[in-house]
C-alpha cells in the first residue's frame, strides 16, 4: 500500500519535470517562424493556436515585431491585411524585388483590367453585363485575367437574369494594403461635373435622333455571355 502511495505522490512531480523538460518556444522567433513559411495572411487565432500562446500576447508582439522592423529600418516588413498578418517587401525596395522576380517580363495588369477591376470593386456582386455597359466595352477577356489572377472570383447568381455576379477577393485587398473594402477610396472627387456629363450625353445622342437601337438583340447577347 506504501509503495502505490508512494508513487501516486510522485506522479505529479514526474509530470511536472516532463512538462518543463519540453518548455514553450519563445513567442517572437516563433511567431517569426511561422510567418516566414506562410503563403497568406494569418490571424491572429491561428498564429496562437501555432505556437501556443494566448491571442492578446501575440496580438501585442505582433505589432511589437512590427514597430521593430520599421525602426531598424529592414527592407521587408510585417502588415496587417486582409483580417490577416503577413511579412511583405517595404515600397522603396519594391523595385529592387520586381526586378528579381520577373527578369524582365510584363507582370502590371492593362488599364482595361485596371478599369474592371475598379468597376468590380465599387459594384460588386456585379455581373459582366453590368461591367461591361459601365465601362461601354465587352470585357469577357479583362474578367478571365481578373478570375486566374485571384483578383475576382464568382460570388453566386442574380435572382432575376441568372447571370453570375463578382466580387473581388481578399487577395485583392491583400494587394491594395487594405483591411476591408470600407477603405476604398470614396468615388465622388473623381467624377466628373453634372454639366461635363450632360453635355457629353447630348453630343453622343445627337447622331441618333431618329434611330431606334436593338435594345432586344443587344440584351441577348449580353445576358448570353453572362449565362452561368
């Protein structure tokens, strides 16, 4: 009997020497660590969970590592983006990496792409019909780019036409340096005066006096495209 009691007295001991023989990694290489390996933003529930630590501690050293690096002047550094945390490349050495990574070759979008997108941003969920009567060209091909890039993907159908909708993505805002889309820029002291518009809606409606346009064939065509 002595002898079962005496090591249920040092189970605990024994258990306790164990835990300690395998103590935690310290927070900031670990953090660090996991950052390095990530192909996307990482919350801050998920960096925890990695290494073990509370969410408000890394949370705190997080922005730590991230003040740091700006202060020590590091040419990459530690942004959160997307609802995630993640190292990127600091602007003024940007150059320096395009030129690494492309050698070369043609990586921008076109500005026909540039303008989808930003018609996809502030419309979305936005079907191709929608884009492409806003922006008053087909943009099958511009959409296709946007779609293999990661920059768009499909966001359901409409109730009413079936046409499918888009909406931009998180690697989209990822690539802006934004949080959410409510950090988009606001639209209206980039639009052109009422006065500027009327007078270009009656020069472009001038030449059709008199001419009735296919509204029924044009909306075929478009609804066609945007059919899922």
């Amino acid at each position: 009997m002595s002898e079962q009691q005496t090591a249920e007295d040092t189970r605990p001991d024994e258990v306790e020497e164990e835990t300690l023989a395998v103590p935690l990694a310290a927070l900031q290489p670990s953090l660090e660590a996991v950052l390095m390996v990530a192909d996307q933003p990482l919350d801050a529930v998920t960096l925890a969970t990695a290494v073990g630590y509370p969410v408000e501690e890394v949370v705190a050293t997080l922005q730590t590592l991230a003040e740091e690096y700006t202060e020590q002047g590091r040419g990459f550094e530690l942004r959160q983006v997307a609802g995630g945390w993640r190292y990127y490349t600091r602007d003024e050495y940007a150059v320096v990496v395009e030129k690494f990574v492309l050698d070369g070759q043609q990586a921008r979008l076109t500005q026909a792409a540039l303008e989808t997108l930003a018609v996809v941003a502030y419309k979305q969920p936005v079907s191709r019909a929608r884009v492409s009567a806003i922006r008053g060209v087909n943009v099958d091909g511009v959409m296709r780019t946007l779609l293999t890039r990661g920059l768009v993907e499909e966001a359901g159908q409409d109730a009413e036409t079936g046409a499918n909708l888009y909406r931009t993505t998180s690697y989209f805002l990822e690539r802006i340096g934004v949080v959410s889309l409510d950090e988009l820029p606001e639209l209206a002291p980039y639009l052109p005066e009422m006065e500027d518009i009327a007078e270009e809606l009656a020069e472009a409606a001038a030449p059709a006096v008199g001419t009735e346009a296919p509204a029924s064939a044009a909306d075929g065509q478009t609804e066609s495209e945007d059919a899922p």
